[in-house]
C-alpha cells in the first residue's frame, strides 16, 4: 500500500509540477517575445504618456496593445500584475519529487556504489549542497563581474565554465540518472532564485520609489533584465535534464557528462535562435538562423557520436548455446528478487515465478538487456555475461518450460 500511494503522490506531483512549470516558462518566453518585438510607438498621445515601445498583436478574435513604458508610467495603478508564483510553485513542486524519488530512496535512485559507495545521508547532504553551492558561485560572479566592461561576456563565460564543473562532478558521484535530475534541478533553483533574491525585490524597490515620488535607482531593473536573461538560456537545458530520465541511453552512456553538456549547449544555441529572431523582424539583428544551425549540428553530431556498436552477426547468435530457462531464474533470484520477488513488488512487478517471468518477458528484456536500466544503478551486481544470457533466452522465444 505505500508503493500505491506514493505513486499517486508522485503522479499528482508532477501533474502540478508540469502545470507550473509551463505556466512559469509560457510567461518567461512571452516576456522575452515581447521585449524584443516592441517598435516606437507612432501616435504623439502614446509618446506624451512616455511610452518606449509597444506591439500590437491579434490573438483569439480579438487585437491587443502591448505597450511598455521607458521608466514608468506618470501614476501607477492600484493593481499591478506580478509574475512570481508560477516560478515558487514550480520549484515547490519539483523539490517535492526530488525529495520524494531521490532523496527518500536515496539508496535505490540516488547512489551507484560504483561510483560513490557512500552511505544514504552523506550522499543527500550532497545532492543538497549543489543546489546552494551551485547558487552562491552563480550569485557571486554576477555581482562581483557582472557591471564592469563587458561584464556580460565575462558573467557568461564564467558561468558555463562552471556549469562544465558541476555537470562532470555530478556524474562522477552520483548515479548517472540522479545526475541529470540534479544538474537540471540545480539549474532550476537558481532561476526561482534570481526570481526571489533578485528580481521581485528589484521590482518592489522601483514600485515603492516611484509611489513615494523618489528617484529609481537603474540598478534593480539592470539586475532583473541580467538575471531574467540568464534564465532564459537555462530553460532549455534545464527542460532536457527533467525529462532525461525517460532516455537511459543518454545517462549510462561511458561519457554521460559530456552527452549533458552537448545537449544542453544545444538546447543553449535554439533558444538564443529564439530570442534574436524577434529583434531580426524588426531589423534590429542580424539573421539568427546560424544559432539554431549551430544547435542542430551539435546535436547531429551527438547522435553520431553516441550510436551503439553494431549487433552481433546473426550467424554468430545463432551458433550461442540454448539457454536454458533455469539459467535465467538464477540470474533473477539473484539480482531481481530483492525488488520483484514474493516480499517486494516494486511497480507491482514480480518475477519471482515462471508465469510472472513469462508475462513480463518482453519488459525484462528492455529493461535489463536493451536500455540496461535495470536493476537500479545496478545495485545488486549484474554483469554483462549475464545481460547477454537473458537477450539471448528472449530472443530464443522466451520459454519458461
């Protein structure tokens, strides 16, 4: 009953998660759109009110006037529109699933004594330290270089280095799936964090000037516009990293940290294609096809590199000896059992009796021979000789008499 409800748990999670976490990233690439997409107003009464750009658009039947101001309207209204709970609320909720896939079966997800044999506490200490560390070097180089001459340059340079950094440490300690996860949850938590330490209180602080009648300092709107463009370029590497738990080639391959990164610079490169496009439409860029150009290369040229060797010849598979079905029980009672056997059903699989093996042949063939995501961050040992027994016993017809 526990595994039942935590599945529940986790589904209604990351249905909220993905809710948020649109709505977050929906508002992020409006915003970006529209920054880049406003021209000079034309009409003096729109100039007189000190309007700086503004766009007209047609949507759902109707047509809208997006305008922006070049410092602030003459009289605030009463309300204004704030856009923060969407990013709180997507971390909540993605901190909620880490801590409740990783963190509480640390053990399971979040080690592979291959790598890091260490026990469940130190390694969920870690995990949680990159979230902070990663934050306080991020936080810290773009205070320190991010308003002298070419400080953006600089501020990028620095960041990315270190994004290398963490992405290599990461997949050096941790199970290469928790890995990702943690690398893209890290990422994650500094954008809510530029939200919430930055970019909010920036706001708040030229909305109380402006209220009060005292001059704006231009340092809060710097640092929000520095910070927001920041996370722009996270999202869709951060966007990778979630959903990478669903490709197990990517994560278990020999160099899974360099697989991260080239996607992620890839993911980089399209967005950057994104942004410039709107400012090329106005003719106040250049032609941003060459980035997404740069980001597809990157990403055909992973693929290449990552192709698996190629298959035994059939002549030779069909010279293996016979594997007999008692061969194959060894092999599950041994590295299996503990997780799907009489005691344990994880997922509500069991493989513990020939019938259970014989409906669940095809599953245990992907998960154990094809993907190799099975068992576990292989917990329990599982070697190659023993892979290929089981391919073998599958591809013979996967009797069980």
């Amino acid at each position: 009953m526990e595994s039942y409800y935590l599945d529940w748990a986790n589904l209604l999670l990351r249905w909220v998660h993905v809710i948020t976490a649109i709505a977050w990233i929906g508002a992020s690439f409006y915003f970006v759109m529209l920054d880049n997409s406003l021209e000079k107003p034309q009409d003096p009464e729109s100039l007189d009110k000190g309007v700086g750009g503004e766009q007209w658009a047609v949507h759902g039947g109707g047509f809208y006037n997006m305008q922006k101001y070049a410092l602030a309207p003459k009289r605030l209204p009463d309300h204004l529109h704030w856009s923060y709970w969407e990013s709180y609320s997507t971390w909540l909720t993605g901190f909620a699933l880490f801590t409740m896939s990783y963190l509480w079966n640390a053990s399971t997800y979040l080690i592979d004594k291959s790598k890091m044999d260490w026990q469940p506490g130190a390694a969920i200490g870690v995990a949680l330290a990159f979230f902070v560390v990663f934050w306080m070097v991020y936080d810290g180089i773009c205070q320190i270089f991010g308003r002298r001459k070419n400080g953006d340059t600089i501020v990028g340079v620095l960041i990315a280095l270190f994004i290398v950094f963490a992405t290599w440490l990461a997949c050096q300690w941790f199970a290469g799936r928790a890995a990702f996860l943690l690398v893209g949850a890290m990422m994650a938590t500094t954008m809510s964090g530029n939200v919430f330490f930055w970019i909010i209180p920036g706001q708040r602080k030229n909305v109380q000037a402006l209220r009060e009648g005292r001059p704006v300092d231009p340092v809060h709107g710097q640092r929000g516009k520095q910070r927001s463009v920041h996370n722009t370029y996270f999202t869709l590497p951060v966007l990778f990293a979630m959903l990478s738990n669903h490709y197990s080639f990517t994560y278990t391959h020999k160099y899974n940290w360099i697989v991260l990164l080239l996607i992620m610079l890839g993911g980089a490169a399209i967005r950057q294609f994104f942004v410039v496009r709107h400012r090329f439409k106005l003719g106040n860029a250049g032609n941003p096809l060459p980035y997404a150009l740069i980001g597809i290369v990157v990403l055909g040229l992973t693929i290449v590199w990552m192709k698996p060797e190629p298959a035994a010849a059939p002549a030779a598979a069909a010279a293996a000896p016979a594997v007999a079905f008692k061969d194959v029980q060894k092999v599950l009672e041994q590295r299996c059992f503990m997780c799907h056997g009489e005691a344990v059903q994880m997922k509500n699989v069991r493989v513990d009796t020939p019938d259970q093996v014989a409906a669940h042949a095809q599953a245990i063939y992907q998960q154990v021979v094809v993907t190799k995501i099975m068992p576990m961050n292989n917990a329990t040992g599982m070697t190659d000789e023993e892979r290929a027994l089981i391919g073998r016993w599958f591809q013979a017809g996967a009797k069980t008499n």
